[in-house]
C-alpha cells in the first residue's frame, strides 16, 4: 500500500485512544488533559470532557454512557451528564499510569498500565511486567492478566471470545481467550514483530490488526502469525488507530513528533489523520 495520510486535525498536544462512536471520532488529547469528538464533516472537534490527570483509554458502559481512563491518578471515571464520577479506583493494581483500555459488549473494561514509569532518561528507565485490570460493571477490581510489559492497545473479535493485547514494550501482539464471566486464558503469542514497539491497534473485518508503530512512523496492518500485510508510512510517530467512517474504512491515525509531555505541550504538534482502506473495521473497540 502506497497511500498517503492526510492530516484531519492538527494543532493537537498528543492524541491517543481514537474510538468511532455513533457516527463521530472520539479521542483523548493526553497532553491537552481532554477528551474530544470529531463530526469528520466538520473538521473541527469539540471538547467533551476536561480530565485533569489525563486522559487515555475510552470505551461506553451497557448504559451508552462515556468511559474514560484517568492516568495519572489510576483511576476509571464515568461521564455523567456534565460531571466525572469515579468507576474504579485501580491504584492497587497499577504500578505506573494507566494506560488504554477496550469495554466488551456486558460493560466490563480491561485496562492496561505502564508498570514503571517512563517519563525518565532512557538510561534511568527500568522496564518490569504489568497486570491488566478488569473492572466489572458493578465497580469490582480484578487481575485480568498478569507479566504484560507495558500492556496498551486492545481489541476484542466480533464474536467476543478473543483479546488481543498489544505488549510494546515485548514487540508482541498477545492473544487470550475470554470466557463467559470476562476471565481471560489460553495466552498465547499472536504475532511477534521485530523491531516494533505495538501501540495502538484496531482490528478489521479479515482478523487482521492494524499496529501503530510507536517507535516509527508507520502503522502496519499484520496478521496472525506476524506477516506484515501493509505499510502506511507517517511524517511523525503513530500512537494510535481506528478504523471509522461511515462504512469503517476510513484509518484514522494519532501522530505526534513526541510523546514527552512538556515537549508535547510546547510544540502543539499532533494531529489525526487518515487513510482509505479497503477492508472494513470489526469488534471492539
């Protein structure tokens, strides 16, 4: 694939944890500490939610009501009407940030974290494992899985019975299977892609799973296995994607030069953009 991307927004801190969601692009300007929505016949988007200690991941409850995942302070937080309320506390699991998240179709949210914290020289950085957490939707905390160095990008098949959890600090797509009380087994690699540090990722109707690269700037459509079926080159690094648009085949990409916050806040240099496809996203998120 030869295609280029277009820029959709710009002037952005850093943008992550893109979501199609009734018909519009949902995403977190981490940096920013906003959630945002899109109408991409608008071109400009619309802040939703002001988060203070930033947001991340983003997902919706059986109620149709917004998710979003407090970072700094470790927490899972609902938007009702104009006010964040807390869902779950999950500093007890999260040894560093908490990161993205997906929300399966009975409500249960899994969300990842850093497990060390990165904001440091790359020569201070000690990277150890992390647990994903599941928070059910009465606001119980459990270990959802366990040794995920730096579990991140998440996605679950239409039929709701496989996970598939980016590790980008492992250059692993890990796959589980999901059982019928969202218990997670059967972990096994589901592509291994050498020289990647997996970010953000969406599946599509194939299986395949598209893969920001966030040491690169690309993002990869791979598939089971690790063949990489596709390359789409970036001007800056790839954070995130998701596969929107009215029929789902429109790849919206979140790139930034940096992931650095005060440089990220300095700069205002992410943007979203996009590309056609020709295969349709599918499942969650």
């Amino acid at each position: 694939m030869t295609d280029q991307l277009r820029t959709v927004v710009e002037d952005l801190a850093f943008p992550e944890g893109p979501r199609w969601h009734e018909g519009k692009l949902w995403f977190s300007d981490m940096h920013a500490r906003r959630v945002l929505r899109l109408d991409p016949g608008s071109g400009s988007p619309e802040t939703v939610v002001e988060v203070p200690g930033r947001p991340s991941g983003l997902g919706w409850d059986s109620a149709g009501r917004l998710m979003v995942v407090s970072m700094r302070d470790r927490r899972l937080l609902r938007l009702d009407g104009d006010e964040l309320v807390e869902v779950a506390d999950l500093s007890a699991l999260a040894t560093w940030y908490c990161n993205d998240m997906v929300v399966d179709v009975a409500g249960r949210a899994y969300v990842g974290n850093f497990g060390f914290d990165i904001e440091v020289p790359p020569e201070e950085m000690k990277p150890v494992p992390a647990v994903m957490a599941r928070v059910d939707p009465d606001g119980s905390v459990a270990v959802a899985a366990e040794d995920l160095m730096f579990p991140n990008g998440t996605v679950i098949t239409p039929d709701g019975r496989t996970m598939i959890v980016a590790e980008s600090f492992a250059g692993l797509l890990t796959a589980f299977d999901i059982g019928p009380d969202g218990s997670l087994s059967g972990r096994r690699v589901w592509a291994a892609l050498e020289g990647v540090a997996p970010d953000g990722i969406c599946l599509d109707r194939e299986g395949a799973v598209w893969v920001a690269d966030a040491f690169g700037a690309r993002v990869l459509r791979v598939a089971e296995g690790g063949e990489v079926l596709s390359t789409v080159p970036a001007g800056q690094n790839t954070y995130a994607c998701m596969l929107g648009g009215e029929d789902r085949r429109t790849l919206f990409v979140c790139t930034a030069p940096s992931s650095d916050p005060e440089e990220c806040e300095r700069r205002m240099g992410g943007r979203i953009e996009a590309v056609e496809v020709e295969v349709p996203g599918a499942g969650r998120p």
